[in-house]
C-alpha cells in the first residue's frame, strides 16, 4: 500500500448540503484543484477514496465539497478525517527543503553525535520554521536554519544540529 501525504484535516461539516470546514497542511493550496481524486484517511486507519466537486478558501482554511455527501448528517461522518495524496504525488521540492512528515520522527543529535531527542512537531511562525524536539526530560525548540541544522537525512531520519551557545540550555 502506497505511503500517503496529509493536505488536510476536515474539522467539522459546514452547512446543510455536505460542506465540510479543514485545516489546510500542505504548502501547495493548488493541490486541491489539482487533486480532484483524494483518500480520506480515518483515525481508525480505515481508507476511502473521496471526489473533490469544488472548494472555497475562507479564514486560511478550506471548504470543501465532496461526490455523494450532500447533507450535514452524511459530512457529519467525515470530521476529523484527513485528506491524503499518495506521497508519489507529492510536489517536488527544491534540493535542501523538507516536507513536515519528513522530519517529524528524525532523532536529532549535536554535531559530536550526543542525542538531543526526536523531532515531535514542526512549527510555522512566519519565518523559520521551528522544529520541537522531544528530549527525555525535556522539549527543544531549534529553529530549522542551515547554519544550525548543518545535516538533514530523512531517509536515514537523523538531523545533526551546530547548535549556538545557551540554544540546548534551557
């Protein structure tokens, strides 16, 4: 079975003709328009493939609307599904960028190899990205910048950090 790449999670229906609100989580919104067939990924692991018939951006989130679900009730069995491509159709990214499933899981370690923890969430702020890091003891904020995430292997899940002085201290 193929992996598959999340663009959204449905939080709640929206409306009486099967309208669904989700937060979008995917840097490509073209996807949506792109992407008509999709995979809806329920919490239990169950899969269903999904028909996009049209979809609006309101308030940085998606509404969208899908083949055969036409009333609240039957959206109603939609929330909190995520809204899945098959990872080879993924968008291609430039060499040195990351999609967020890729980093989350990686065991990060300093740049002499002393493990720091695993990355657990990648944060948008505006600017760099923060990548959390679960430590044993305690969580690590290292923003996600080439001069101090001098490795990134995702293929081997493992990211060395040249972290500056006091950034590991807290």
């Amino acid at each position: 079975m193929e992996d598959l790449v999340a663009i959204a999670r449905i939080s709640k229906p929206r409306g009486l003709r099967g309208e669904v609100v989700a937060d979008v989580l995917t840097d490509f919104p073209e996807r949506f328009e792109t992407s008509p067939e999709v995979i809806g990924l329920f919490p239990g692991g169950e899969r269903l493939e999904l028909k996009i018939e049209s979809f609006f951006f309101q308030k940085g989130r998606v509404v969208l609307k899908f083949a055969g679900y036409d009333s609240i009730e039957s959206a109603e069995a939609l929330r909190n599904v995520e809204i899945c491509i098959a990872e080879s159709d993924a968008a291609e990214l430039s060499e040195g960028e990351f999609f967020d499933w890729q980093l989350i899981g990686c065991a990060v370690q300093t740049a002499e190899g002393e493990p720091i923890g695993r990355v657990s969430e990648v944060m948008r702020t505006g600017g760099t990205e923060i990548l959390v890091v679960q430590g044993e003891t305690k969580e690590y904020m290292i923003p996600f910048a080439e001069a101090i995430c001098t490795k990134v292997d995702v293929d081997g899940k493992l990211i060395r950090v040249d972290a500056p002085e006091g950034l590991l201290d807290f």
